[in-house]
C-alpha cells in the first residue's frame, strides 16, 4: 500500500493538471530502455513494477534488486503506450536513480568490512517521508535497517539520559511497559557509562563518537563480562575510517552518510527507433 500511495503522489507532483505533450500527441506502441551511464547497484525495481502494473506497462529486466551494473548497460525495457511511458519517463528515472545510488554507495561501504564480519547499518536520518524507500534502497545495497521508527526498539541518547535520575531504576519499569519482543539501545560516550548500562540490562550499546581506543576497552569488558550484549560504533563514520572501527572487534557500524552523502549515478531513458 505504501508503494502505491507513494508513486501516486510522485507522479501527482510531476504531471500535475496534465503533461502537455499527451494533449497534441497520438498514442502508439513503443519501447524504451534504461541505459547506464555509470557503473553502479540497481535498486528500484520493486517501485518500478509496481508503478507499471498501475499504468498497464509491460517491462524486460536485465537486472535485479542488489546487483551491480556498468555503465552502457541496457537495465530495462518498457513497452506500452507512448504518451503514458513518456509521461512517466522522470517518474522511473527519478526513483531508480534515488535508489540505486543509496544502494551504490552502501555496496562501497559493505564490501569495506565484509572481511570483519561487522555488519553495516543504517539510520533515521532521511528525507522527511521518504525513509522507507530509502532503507529499503540500504537493503539492496547490503547494508541492515536500524530502527524504522521510535516504536521498534527503545534507544536512549544522550538527551534522553539527562532526563533520567536512576537508569537502573527506569529499566526496571521500561521492561514491565515495552513490548517483550523489543530491544533496549543505550548510547554511551566512555566506557563507565557503558558498564553501568549494561549492568542496567541494555541489549545493545552504541559506542558513540569513541576512540578506537576506548571502543576496544569496550569490547574487551564485553566479551568478559556480558558477551549476550551487542556492540554498535557509530559516529562520522566514513570509507577512511569504518575499516579500522571494524577492527575493534563491535558487532555493527550504523553510519547516516550511506543515505545523505550518496551522490546521483547516471542513468537515461530511450526510445527505440
């Protein structure tokens, strides 16, 4: 339903009153194709088939959800009428271009750590109403969903912490009120904030802006003490660096930049003569 709604309103804004073109134009049989003009991961095909089973397309995928491509590639072919595929051509683009260029840098930063068997994660910063596309983007690239939302798992931030008198007590009643299926998250900035959230019953601790120093003092408490608790480092993390925090010995890097940082691959629409 999700889907539906979502391609509706994107080809609301787009077309608005009417594509003038469709006006003087004369309908025909076409086919197109998506052509790539860089290398990159696809990701958008379930949008796309979806949008085409509203719009009565038929479509011939050379590619699949997660695989990767390079450039002069042919990745799709649309057949149907012509003033419908013309005005929807900004419509695909704009969602496989989206998509696959999150995925493309997510496969980057996934086949960085794929040695440290740490998985890639990533966050709620995305483009207001747009998180669900997006992750599901982070999922064709490789890279694991953090929360969706704030009714998922419990994480408490830092600003949450400073409203909070006894993190023991408060655990005690976050237990008895959240669903028995739900984590608990606590971020922490040393490693005595970490001991005292996991002897309060955190599942997961985020190692938050850590050295690598500091987070290798924190496994090592970890795996002697509570080896049930999963570690996450996150905090600017980068190509340069997610390697070496890799190498720490945590169990999850969460980094937003997968999502905001990746820039637009090149893909095009054409029309067979």
């Amino acid at each position: 339903m999700f889907k539906q709604k979502f391609i509706e309103a994107l080809i609301a804004e787009d077309i608005g009153r009417g594509d003038l073109f469709s006006r003087i134009s004369e309908s025909k049989e076409i086919r197109a194709y998506i052509i790539a003009k860089s290398d990159g991961v696809f990701a958008g095909r379930e949008y796309i088939e979806t949008l085409a089973k509203m719009y009565d397309l038929s479509l011939m995928w050379d590619v699949k959800d997660g695989k990767s491509f390079k450039s002069g590639e042919k990745l799709l072919f649309v057949s149907g009428d012509s003033k419908t595929i013309l005005s929807l051509e900004r419509s695909i683009l704009d969602m496989a271009l989206h998509a696959s260029s999150i995925a493309t840098l997510t496969a980057r930063y996934v086949d960085a750590i794929k040695a440290y068997g740490v998985k890639l994660l990533d966050t709620r910063k995305t483009r207001p109403l747009l998180r669900e596309f997006e992750k599901y983007a982070v999922r064709c690239g490789g890279g694991l969903n953090h929360r969706m939302g704030l009714d998922d798992c419990l994480m408490l931030k830092d600003t949450h912490l400073q409203t909070i008198d006894d993190l023991d007590s408060f655990m005690q009643e976050v237990r008895q009120k959240i669903p028995f299926t739900s984590k608990v998250e606590i971020e922490c900035e040393s490693l005595d904030m970490v001991k005292k959230a996991m002897n309060a019953g955190a599942d997961i601790i985020m190692c938050d802006n850590m050295s690598l120093e500091e987070t290798r003092k924190v496994v090592a408490f970890r795996n002697e003490n509570y080896p049930h608790i999963l570690l996450e480092a996150s905090g600017n993390i980068t190509l340069e660096t997610i390697c070496s925090i890799a190498d720490t010995g945590v169990d999850a890097i969460s980094s937003g930049a997968i999502i905001h940082q990746a820039n637009w691959i090149d893909l095009s629409m054409k029309v067979e003569s």
